[in-house]
C-alpha cells in the first residue's frame, strides 16, 4: 500500500526561562493508505500534542509532516479529519445539522449536504435521532453524531484523540465495535490516541508506543490478528502477549497512567 502520512524527525520545544522544554523529539514512521493506526503511552509523553502537529492544527519546532508527499503546515479540512475528545456539538442545532455544519461552511448546496449528512448519519447509526439536539442524546450518540460530521466532507484521513475517554467501559467497547465498523465500511486512515491498550490492539493494524521525557517513540508494533476482529480475541493468548509486550515497554517510565 502507498504511504499517505510521513513524520519525519519531528520535535516539538516550548521556551522556558530555565532553558527550553523538550515535548517531542525526533519522532519519524509513516502511515499507508487505509491503515488503522493507534498512538499509545504513558499521560504527559505528547501524544495529543503529536496529533496537533499530525492534522496541522500546531506546527513542530523541528522536522516535517507530509500527506500524499505535500508540507503540512496548517489545518487541511478536506483531507484531514479530528474527532476530540469531547463531542464539541452546537447545543442549538440538531445533529442533522451539527453533521451538516462544515459542509455548509464550504458551501456546499443545501440538498447536497442534506443527503450526505443524512448518510453518515445511517452510517453511525442514528438515522432515528437526525431531528434530536445535543442534550437529548446520550455520550455515545454525541460522539456518533461528531464522528459523523468529522466523515461528512470525505475526508481522506480521521484522527481522533481519544474520542471514548469519557465514555463508561461498556459504552466504550461498544463504541470501539462500532469504529471497526465504520472504518470497515469507508477504508479511511485512521489515527487513534487512546490511553487504553486493549482498545489499541483490538482496532488496530499498528500501535505507535511513545514514551516521556522527552515524547518519542519507543517501537513500533504490528498486530498481527485476523480481521474481522471479534471481542472474544481479548481473551486469547496472542492478544495477552501482545498488550504485555506493549505495557512492558512503556511500563518503566515513571508515573505511567495507561489502561
């Protein structure tokens, strides 16, 4: 497969009257096109500061970032995608028109942009709440409804950081089927900051392992697990060598919060 993501040598300081602080430092690897990619470690190692400079939302002190050979220097809305955290949704739209959102901002005619939203929508699975507003849905159903928008303008590229943290642990694993299945369905790259290492290697063709102080990448894992993947592999000898191997790798640095 063709490489769509180069991260090359890239670092990151912030000045400090002691001398400078070194967030990230000399991070490389490559993504290929319609990978499922995870980035994991320990709290504080930089991994969403990683994702910033990634979708062009913060520029690197050092190195470079390309998409399809090009500089990423800056926010490139109809090749990259970012799900936060938080679902981030207009409280006095609907989610029809929270999805609809940036594809009216590129100004894309309204029976357009009506069918496309209504589509991700069915593809997210909330064809019967398209007329509801944010405070009616629950979690999940608002992180649906931000992944839906994030896919509504096609997107080459979706980078999400850490998008089911706030999500309770039933409501997570069923989020994380449902990625699977959107990402099944739409073979788009996508790049995944989770703090949970089972989360990782259960979506994943690759897990990025970043350690702390400075941010770097301690090794990169390939998961080699049959697709499609099914939530009874948590439990097989395979993906317990793989998390322990993960965790292990990571597990010296000091104070690590991993799940």
């Amino acid at each position: 497969m063709a490489r769509v993501i180069e991260v090359i040598k890239v670092g990151k300081t912030y000045p400090h009257p002691s001398g400078p602080v070194y967030a990230l430092d000399n991070i490389s690897f490559s993504v290929e096109d319609g990978q499922f990619v995870s980035i994991v470690g320990p709290s504080g190692c930089g991994k969403s500061t990683l994702l910033q400079i990634l979708s062009g939302l913060l520029n690197a002190t050092d190195g470079e970032v390309k998409v399809d050979g090009r500089l990423v220097t800056s926010p490139v809305p109809g090749t990259i995608a970012v799900v936060f955290q938080e679902a981030l949704l207009l409280p006095w739209k609907t989610a029809l028109a929270n999805v609809e959102l940036p594809l009216e901002l590129r100004g894309v005619a309204t029976e357009q942009r009506r069918r496309r939203s209504l589509e991700m929508l069915d593809l997210v699975g909330l064809t019967h709440a398209v007329g509801r507003y944010p405070h009616e849905l629950s979690g999940g159903m608002r992180q649906r409804v931000s992944i839906a928008r994030g896919l509504a303008p096609d997107p080459r590229i979706v980078m999400m950081d850490e998008p089911f943290g706030s999500l309770d642990e039933q409501t997570r694993t069923r989020m994380g089927d449902e990625l699977l299945r959107i990402w099944e369905t739409t073979r788009k790259t996508i790049i995944l900051i989770t703090h949970s290492l089972s989360e990782a290697i259960y979506l994943s063709d690759v897990v990025e392992v970043m350690g702390r102080d400075p941010g770097r990448i301690l090794e990169e894992v390939r998961i080699d697990l049959p697709r499609p993947r099914r939530l009874d592999m948590m439990g097989s000898e395979v993906f317990g060598q793989l998390r322990n191997r993960i965790w292990h790798l990571i597990g010296d640095q000091a104070g690590t919060t991993v799940d």
